[in-house]
C-alpha cells in the first residue's frame, strides 16, 4: 500500500481524521498520522483492530448498504470525549470512506463547533470537494438535529412531554443563521409549524 491516505480530511484541530476501510489496513498511514484511536461504521467490528487498538477501537454498527441509521449523537460523544480526554490523533472510517464516515464528521463538528448543518456541511465538503453526501444521509443528520432538540428542551423544561416546533427560514429572509443547531430560539426572522411525523412519534 502507498504511504498516503486516500481522504486525508483533518475536521476538528488535526486530530480528526476520516478515510476508509483501505486506509484502516494501511499501517504506513496509521503510523503517519499517529493514529492512537479508531471509530468505525461497519457492519461487524474489526478483529484485527480491536486486537491491535484494544480499548481505542469502537465500532459503531452500521451497514451502508442497507441505508442503516447512524448513531451520530453517540458517536459525537464518543468522539469529542476522546479529543477531550486522550487529545490523540483518531481515524473514524466507513467501508468507502466517501459517505458515512462523513456524514459522521458532520455531526461531531456541528456539536463540536455548535455550527449549523449547512456551515458544517460546508466545512467538510471544502476539504474534500470532489464528495457529495447523498439524500439519505441527509436526511439523517436533519432526523439527528431534531432529536438533539428534543432532548434539549425536556433538559431545560424538565418537561418529557413539551411541543416541539420544526425551525424553518422564510422565503423572504435571506440572511444566514450561524449559531447553536441545537438551539430553536434565535433573533432571526422565522416561521414555525408543527412537526407530526417524526417528532410526534418520539414524544
């Protein structure tokens, strides 16, 4: 294998580090990068790497293929824990390395960074350009933003049954919103309506 990373995207303080499954094999990259910590989204979790990283191996199950549910809030947590704690350099990886991981990358950055979806998409598709996150991810990180919004306020209201309200920009208001995404309250000009779907399902 060559001594290089296929997608050498650094997202939070050049410890974050997203490839594929290739660049979890590729020990040149690992010790290049003095990868201490690996994160996984595959379907099964690696022997080989849980043999070799031990404690610092977590796989988060996912099968891409099937369009499986990431846990982004646990990962996130895990993740920022991990900086915070151990401040060593980690790979988080998916089998392509081009669409979960990514997605994945969004997420910690917006909980990070407490950037919206759109500025943390923004972000990680500048270092990598050439990646596009497709629909379905998508749509799980707008499912992701809600639940974390949902939790927020039954935290702040102490209230496990409190209304949520969907957030959404007006037509006519073109400025753009940069804050908490997990935050319903801001001092920009909004419009609000009931979310029945997905948020009456999980109240």
């Amino acid at each position: 294998m060559k001594n290089r990373i296929d997608l050498p995207l650094c997202a939070i303080n050049d410890i974050l580090y997203i490839g594929g499954f290739i660049n979890s094999k590729n020990r040149q990259t690992l010790a290049l990068l003095k990868i201490k910590t690996i994160v996984s989204l595959m379907k099964e979790p690696d022997k080989e790497l849980t043999t070799t990283f031990g404690d610092n191996y977590r796989n988060f199950k996912h099968e891409e293929a099937k369009h499986d549910e990431i846990e982004f809030g646990d990962i996130s947590d895990y993740v920022m824990e991990q900086i915070k704690n151990k401040n060593i350099p980690i790979l988080m990886y998916c089998f392509s390395g081009k669409t979960s991981s990514l997605a994945a990358a969004v997420a910690v950055i917006m909980k990070y960074k407490k950037w919206p979806l759109e500025l943390s998409l923004g972000y990680v598709m500048k270092l990598s350009p050439t990646i596009e996150i497709p629909s379905w991810l998508y749509m799980q990180l707008m499912r992701y933003i809600e639940i974390e919004q949902i939790n927020k306020i039954k935290l702040q209201t102490n209230n496990p049954k409190v209304n949520i309200y969907h957030i959404a920009v007006v037509d006519e208001c073109d400025e753009v919103y940069i804050g908490d995404p997990f935050t319903l309250i801001c001092d920009r000009q909004f419009t609000r309506r009931k979310e029945k779907s997905f948020i009456n399902e999980l109240m």
